[in-house]
C-alpha cells in the first residue's frame, strides 16, 4: 500500500513533498486531477494516479499543461475539487487560460501547482512562478516543509472554493524533491457530484462584463488579504520590537532558522515567515516593518517578496514609519557565483548575507583544512559531465545524424528540443545539436531557419524533438512548415515514454496515466495527415538510419522521420535477468587496432570503459544494459553480446 | 534512538543508476520509526544515469531541518564512488568526518573519451584519510555480486551505516524498512546484501 493512503488520522509518516502534495489534496478531497510531467513536480499525478481507483478519482496525464489546466478548470466549474500540475516552464504554456479563468472563476476548489526549480537542476530556465500568481492577480501559496506542503495544498481547495477563484501552490526543487515527515488528517467520506446545467454560464466575457468580472476578481483579492493577515501559516519567530528581520517564505524558512541559530542571533534577529505570499498579508507585515531599522530578504529565485514588502513600505511612509535599510537580491547580499537573484538559496547563502551586513565571522572548518580539501579535490576529482545512459537509442540517433550530415556535406543545421536528447548538444550525443529553448522550440525555430534560402542561408536543417514533446508542442509547427514550405528533416526521437521526467505515457504509447491500454495516436498518422512525408526507422539499425538520413535530406520541402526504439530503462523493467556483454580479450588488439579506441572515446556509451593495464576494452557489467550497439559498431568485431536464454 | 550530534548530518554521494534515493530513503525511514526528525535533499538534476547524485540525510531529536546541511557539516558520508566521496569532502567534510567508501570507479564520460583522467584510486583513499576521522573502505560491489546483483552495493553500504555506530540508526529497524520495501521484489537478496555489509563493517578495520 502506498504511504499516502494510509487512513490513520495523527500518524506522522516519511513523505516526499511531491507525495506530501497529493495527500493534501486527497485530504482535500480532490476529484479531477491533470498535468503535464515535468521536474519536479512529476511526482503529484504520478502518486494521485497510483490511489486513483481506492478513491475514485480522474487523474490523467495531459497532451500539455494548458490542456490540462483547461480539463481541471472545467471540472472544477461544474463543482468537483480540481488539481493541475506542471513545472515552471509549464506555467507560461497554460498562461492564456490562466488570464481568462482568473476572472470567470470556479464553483469547486480550483489549484494549480507550479514546481519551481532554482539553479535550474533539471531545466533549461530558473523561472520564477510566483509572478504568475501577481500577474494573474490569485491567491499564492508558498509551503515551507513536508508538513506545509500537505497542509497548504488543503488550505489551497478551501481557499479556492470560497473565494471563487483559482489558486497557485507554489513549491521548488528543495521541497517537491526532499523528505521529511508529516503528519496525516483525515479523509472525507463524501463524494461530490458534478453538474453544469443549461442554466450555467462559466466565461471572462468580453468588453463591459471581462471588466466587471476583473473588479470582481479585485474584491476577492482583498478578502483574501484579509485572510492572509490571520494565516496560522504566516508567523513570526524571535524577539518582538527587535530591529533586524528576515522575512522569508518557503525553503527559505528552515535556512534562515538554522543560520540564525549558527550565528548565535536568535536574541538579535527576528524572523517573518509568510506562507501566503500574493497578495501580501499587509498588516502582518506592516506590524513588523513599524519596529524594523534593517530587512533582509531570503526567497527563491525572484525578489519577489522584496519588491512587494517595498511597495508595501512605500504605502506606510504617509503613516510615518521610519527609514528601513533592506538587504537581499537588490543589495547583492543574497547571491549565487552567479550574481543576485540566480541560484537555489541554501543555509551558507543566509550566513555569508548576515556575516557581511552585521560584520561578524563565521568559519564552517578551518581555513587550513578547506585549502587542503579544496586542493585535493582540485588534484584528484575529475568532472563529470551529463551523459546520456548506457544502452540509450537516442545515442544511436545522434551517431547516425552526425554521419548522414558529414555525408551531405552542407554543413546542416540541427534544433533541438527539450527532453533526454536535449543532451544532443554535448559531447555524448556528439555535440550535433546547435539550438535549445522550450518545448517545441526545435521545428519552431526550424520553420524559420528553413525559410532563409533567399537570404543566403541554404543550408538542410534538421529538427529533433522526442515523442511525448511532439504531442505537446509540435504539432502546430509541423502544420506550419508544411503550409509556409519550410525544408526542414522532422526527425522524431521515439523511445515510447517521457523518459526524462522519470517515464510517464503519452498518447502513442497506448497506455493512461493508470497504465491501462488505451488508444493509441501513432506520430506517423499525425504526419501523415498533415500531408508531410513520413518514414520509421530503428536507429540500433545504424546504416539504415544513416541511409535514410541522407535521402531525405536531399529532398525538398517539409518531412519527417520517426527513429523508434524503447528506453532501455523501461525495458529493462520487463526483463527479468538482462542480455550479458563482453569483450573477446583476443580479439580486441587495444590501442593497435586503429580505432582510436572507439568504444570508449567515439562512441562514449558509459558501459564501455578501458582496462589500462591490459590496454583492451572493457565492460561495465554494473552499468551495461545490454543493448549491444558497441558491439555492431565495434570495428575489430570484438565485442560479444550474449542473449540470456 | 540518543544522539550526539543533533543535527547529526549524513550525505550518500554517488552517481546516478547506483541506487542512492533508495538508500536515502531506507535510512530515513528507519529514523522515523525510530522517533526522530528526518529531511532528505535530493539533488539529481537533469540525468537519469552518469551525473553526480547527492543526498542529504539530516536526523535530529529535536526539530525539523532544511534538506541542505551546511557546508562542512557532514557528520557522516556514505561514498559510492571514491572521487564522488572526494569530491563531497571539499564541500561538506571536516576533521570529525565517519567516511565509508566504496572503491570501485564508476568513469565519468569525460574520463572515457580521453578527456580528463581518472586518479589511481589508492591515491584518492589516501586523501581522503588525510582529510577524515576514519575511511573504511568496503567492497560493496563485490559483496553485492556475492547477494547476487551488483546493482544492490547500495543495500551493502547501507548495512556498513546501520552497524558502524556513527549513527543511531538500529539494525531490526532497519531490516524491517528493507523487508516491506521489497516486500514485492523478493526481499532475500536485498536482505543479505544486508546483512554482509552488516558483517563487513564488524571485521573492516579504518585505513
């Protein structure tokens, strides 16, 4: 049984903020649940989708997020507790709902989850969501622990259902994707009904009424202040009257505790840690201005809590508050190697800005002892760069690529997409893709430099998206290609899952969110129906793929390719003992081959490692899925798979 | 479960594919039932497999941490690689440091395609032990081939923690957790991949 449909009220369980997530809203009692997968909020539907049956839920994983916040809007509409997920980039891809439905509202609790990821660990943007929320003009929530996490989400249904609107829950990295213990409430025993009747009406009108409607939504946010100003999750820690604040919100919270407390300033600082973030719960805060002399700010990503409190403060001159000298990202005190406002904060961040404001000394170990740690590290510890894994087909993709485009010999342009093969553009997809941005930016960007003929740049260009990526965002870019004539090879890297968010489905893999069969939309249908030419290819099958590279591009206009071969991840899954491979010690002659040593430094599969000693290649069993590519590829024919029987 | 150093601060250090969420979350599931406050930082970023993977496990009797230890704060680090041990060392060592590590290289792609090389790895343990308390080095994978997969090095190092000592973790709590955990998977093997760090960290004497 999964820890979070334990119904045992009180019992304090180990949860993972993802997971703490889906139990607030279970709590809740949550009807209708969608997202995308992303990092790092995958987790919320993958772990609502595991208790769907036992609570009769809909959980569904969406074409993208702004189907899915649609599909949850609605369900919410007709009375249901609804819930979307998506990653931060997946904030920008449902904004156009999001600034309509702010205004038409909802009937049951509406929440939107947005997974921030400061450092941009596993993305391409440190995209701070809470702008959203200011730009929308909801209710923003901003959990601090595991604990908060199930709570807040529960508070976030409750809130949205009296206010009418929708609401954001916003978490990053260090909570979605950290442990900690929580302690569960109860379950409702009630079930909801849905109903929408011809009588209803759910719409941001236009003109007169989407202006009515906006005023309305302004109402609202101020009973939500009113709200926030009494929000048990809102509090303050430390000397009342002292002259030093932090104010902080989510992981902010138990870093700034702990570098008070490394500091010994417990009596001298004090610390405001608000929950509710938009809008700002203004006579908390304006309480704890009234005997500040210095603020400092620690908050993910954005100053955003800064900018808002100095608005805020900017209000209270007319009241006669006294000067106060803030400090944060505007001040270059929170700060990354990056500069201010980059970077995931941490407990060393908070101490290095209160070192330098209040003038004090703090040293972790001795000097001497880092100097000599950094040293060794500096002597002995290599990088270690991202690389695809062992047995990935999308390695093969990329080796056929390189060598179809080496072939052609016009010096082809490659766009990429975002997904495992977004590692295309390192050395271990051999560095053949040129451009990355968002979902879809691949054939997007492609249907312009496809177009650039008359401007002097006839050169084949090449897109690369995965398969999952294709549903979400290609689609229209394909159909715009076609019709505006762009030449550009659509090569559709499919390994028959969402591999890169821990392997979710998508709609050509013919299973649901469930893992129960459903319908099945093969990509080369959807190319096929747009009328662009389409061929499937495995790419394990190299001179093929290679071939059938080449030919396409030396034809015209708009087509595309599908090289399919499952994740060897997933596939692994279903074998219960997998293929053996090794090196035959006789046949490989080592450095007097003439390969340059290709299995290891060409092909850069992690599986294949060099024996120095002996001076031959070698196998990693630990890591070797099995596949046996290097040994197709292998020039001295000595490397040897073994099929188990 | 008493504890000396509160918060006392365990990082697992390895690369991606060796089993380290697991092992994080064996060890703070066992912390739990055994009353304390646990947080677990995860930092694994964009790679299923090949890239460094960190995990902070924070234990304390007395209030809730966030899921990053400060620097130089590691009580404890349990190394699945040894240049990966070196390199949590830099950032999170110090002279009081419990090390335990687990020999065998796993190759940074880097290394592989003659870019960068890897270090003779008695030479790293000996920085290591430079640098630390103690370093016990446990051939983790070996016993792990022994249990029958070399894929459960993870479970070993696990048992080597649960029995060292430098934590207040208890051994029947601990082959409870791995019980239920694998409770689908055959837990036998997981279990006797256990029990032979169990053993290995008894007779296993500091470098």
């Amino acid at each position: 049984m999964s820890q979070v449909e334990v119904d045992e009220p009180g019992k304090r369980i180990l949860l993972m903020g993802n997971e703490a997530i889906a139990r607030g809203a279970l709590e809740a009692g949550v009807s209708f649940c969608s997202g995308y997968p992303g990092n790092p909020a995958s987790e919320i539907l993958e772990t609502l989708a595991k208790v769907a049956k036992k609570f009769n839920l809909h959980v569904q994983w969406s074409v993208n997020e702004i189907v899915a916040l649609e599909a949850a809007g609605a369900a919410a509409a007709a009375g249901l507790r609804a819930l979307t997920a998506m990653k931060n980039l997946g904030a920008n891809v449902c904004a156009d709902f999001l600034m309509t439905v702010n205004l038409s509202g909802t009937r049951g609790g509406f929440v939107m989850v947005t997974g921030d990821d400061p450092s941009a660990h596993s993305t391409t943007t440190e995209l701070d969501t809470r702008n959203y929320a200011r730009f929308a003009d909801i209710p923003l929530l901003e959990p601090a622990t595991i604990q908060e996490a199930k709570d807040m989400t529960k508070l976030a249904f409750d809130l949205s259902e009296e206010l009418g609107v929708v609401c954001m829950l916003r978490t990053v990295t260090r909570l979605s994707h950290s442990r900690g213990v929580a302690t569960l409430g109860s379950m409702p025993r009630q079930k909801r009904v849905a109903e929408f009747s011809s009588q209803d009406m759910w719409t941001s009108g236009s003109s007169a009424i989407a202006c009515m409607f906006h005023g309305l939504l302004h109402e609202k946010m101020a009973r939500a202040q009113q709200k926030f100003d009494e929000s048990e999750f809102n509090h303050y820690v430390g000397r009342e009257n002292t002259d030093f604040i932090i104010i902080t919100s989510g992981t902010g919270w138990l870093y700034s505790l702990e570098a008070v407390k490394l500091l010994g300033l417990q009596d001298n600082v004090g610390i405001l840690k608000l929950g509710t973030t938009w809008p700002l719960p203004k006579k908390l805060v304006a309480k704890h201005l009234k005997h500040a002399k210095e603020v400092l700010f620690v908050e993910e990503i954005d100053p955003f809590l800064e900018q808002n409190v100095k608005m805020l403060t900017a209000e209270l001159l007319a009241e006669g508050i006294r000067p106060i000298r803030f400090y944060g990202k505007k001040s270059n005190h929170i700060r990354s190697e990056f500069g201010p406002g980059t970077g995931e904060m941490d407990v060393d961040t908070v101490i290095r800005a209160l070192v330098e404001i209040r003038n004090l000394e703090y040293f972790p170990r001795e000097k001497e002892y880092s100097e000599k740690a950094l040293k060794a590290v500096g002597s002995y510890v290599p990088t270690r760069s991202m690389g695809l894994c062992a047995g990935c087909p999308h390695r093969a993709s990329f080796w056929a690529i390189n060598k179809a485009l080496k072939w052609d010999g016009r010096d082809g342009i490659v766009t990429a997409d975002i997904g495992c093969y977004s590692l295309g553009l390192l050395p271990t997809g051999f560095s053949v893709e040129k451009t990355l941005h968002c979902m879809g930016a691949g054939i997007g960007t492609a249907n312009g430099f496809g177009n650039l003929k008359s401007f002097g740049l006839d050169k084949p260009v090449m897109a690369i998206s995965g398969d999952s990526t294709f549903y979400h965002a290609c689609i229209p870019a394909l159909i715009n290609a076609k019709w505006n004539r762009a030449n550009v090879l659509f090569v559709v890297l499919d390994n028959n899952t969402t591999a890169m968010t821990g392997h979710q489905p998508h709609p050509g893999s013919g299973i649901d969110a469930f893992g129960s069969s459903c319908a099945k939309i093969p990509i080369e249908s959807v190319c096929e129906g747009i009328g662009v030419p389409v061929r499937v290819a495995d790419p394990f099958d190299v001179d093929k793929a290679v071939q059938s590279l080449y030919e396409m591009l030396q034809t015209e206009g708009t087509k595309a390719i599908i090289f399919r071969h499952e994740c060897p991840l997933t596939e692994a899954r279903k074998k219960e003992k997998r293929p053996t491979v090794h090196v035959d010690q006789d046949r490989c002659i080592g450095d007097e081959c003439g390969c340059v040593r290709f299995c290891t430094r060409v092909f850069k599969c992690p599986a294949n490692i060099w024996d120095s000693v002996k001076g031959k290649a070698k196998i990693d069993e630990a890591v070797c899925t099995g596949c046996g590519l290097c040994a197709d590829l292998c020039p001295a024919g000595a490397i040897i798979l073994e099929e188990v029987k | 479960m008493r504890m000396k150093d509160d918060p006392l601060n365990i990082v697992i250090t390895g690369v991606g594919g060796q089993g380290n969420i697991q092992a994080s979350h064996i060890i703070a599931s066992a912390a739990v039932r055994g009353g304390l406050y646990v947080s677990v930082g995860e930092t694994y970023g964009a790679t299923q497999r090949g890239g460094v993977v960190m995990s902070h496990v924070r234990l304390s009797e007395e209030t809730q941490y966030g899921p990053l230890m400060p620097k130089g704060k590691a009580r404890v680090i349990l190394g699945f690689e040894p240049v990966e041990c070196l390199r949590t060392i830099g950032d999170f060592g110090n002279r009081e440091t419990r090390a335990l590590v687990n020999p065998r290289p796993v190759y940074p792609v880097d290394v592989l395609s003659g870019e960068a090389t890897y270090p003779v790895v008695n030479e790293v343990l000996s920085a290591i032990k430079e640098l630390v308390y103690s370093v016990h080095v446990i051939e983790a994978t070996e016993l792990a081939k022994q249990a029958g997969d070399t894929l459960m090095q993870n479970i070993v190092m696990v048992g080597c923690l649960a029995a060292s000592g430098f934590t207040p973790l208890r051994i029947d709590i601990v082959t409870e957790i791995i019980k239920e955990i694998f409770a689908k998977r055959s837990p036998e093997a997981n279990l006797k991949a256990f029990e032979l760090g169990v053993k290995e960290i008894r007779r296993n004497r500091p470098l």
